[in-house]
C-alpha cells in the first residue's frame, strides 16, 4: 500500500475483529429439559468464555433462577418454580454481554 496511515488503520481494524470474535461468549447446548412444580432444577449451560455476564429471560414472572457455578466453558442455574406454575412447555432466553441468545424450552410436568 503506498499511503502508510491506510495500511495502519486497515491493519487495526483486522486485528480488533479478530480479538472480538476471539473472545466472544456463546452457548452452545442446556442441559435439563424438563421441571416439577414446587421444586427447583438445576440447568446446566454448555458454552465458551461465559462469565457472571450470563442472564436468563421469561415471559414467566414467578420462575426463579440464580446462577449457582460459573465457569469459562459452563454454567450451573438453579431454576425454582412456585407450586401452582402452569403445566407445560415454557420457553427461557439465555444471554450474554456479548449478545449471545439461545433459546431453550422446558417442559413442566408433575
């Protein structure tokens, strides 16, 4: 390249995506697909580079989960749910800081 200050940003630019992609979080599988009313279960999280960034998402507001292990290649979340919650399939997103989103069904049944 004859302009050195265009090979200098182009070089940095490649370097800095390179680093991103590097170090991006994913999930790849969860574990446990089904729960019982009035218990607690435990889900465990397959993935890369996943930190205390991790989240979960419901559209159920009487499901509980708190993170119980972290670990850069997976995860334990404690996931309570109340005696009275509906039977059946119900859908959770799992994120990350990086915006890693996977979807995961659980099915809860007695």
């Amino acid at each position: 390249m004859r302009n050195p200050t265009t090979a200098i940003c182009l070089s940095s630019l490649l370097w800095v995506c390179v680093s991103l992609h590097a170090t991006a979080q994913t999930i790849t599988a969860v574990q446990t697909r089904t729960c019982k009313p009035g218990q607690t279960t435990q889900l465990t999280i397959q993935g890369t580079e996943l930190n205390d960034s991790l989240r979960l998402a419901s559209s159920e507001k009487t499901l509980g989960w708190k993170i119980e292990k972290i670990e850069p290649t997976a995860a334990v979340v404690a996931i309570t749910l109340p005696s009275d919650f509906q039977l059946g399939p119900h859908s959770i997103w799992l994120t990350t800081a990086t915006g890693a989103i996977k979807q995961h069904t659980l099915f809860v049944d007695d």
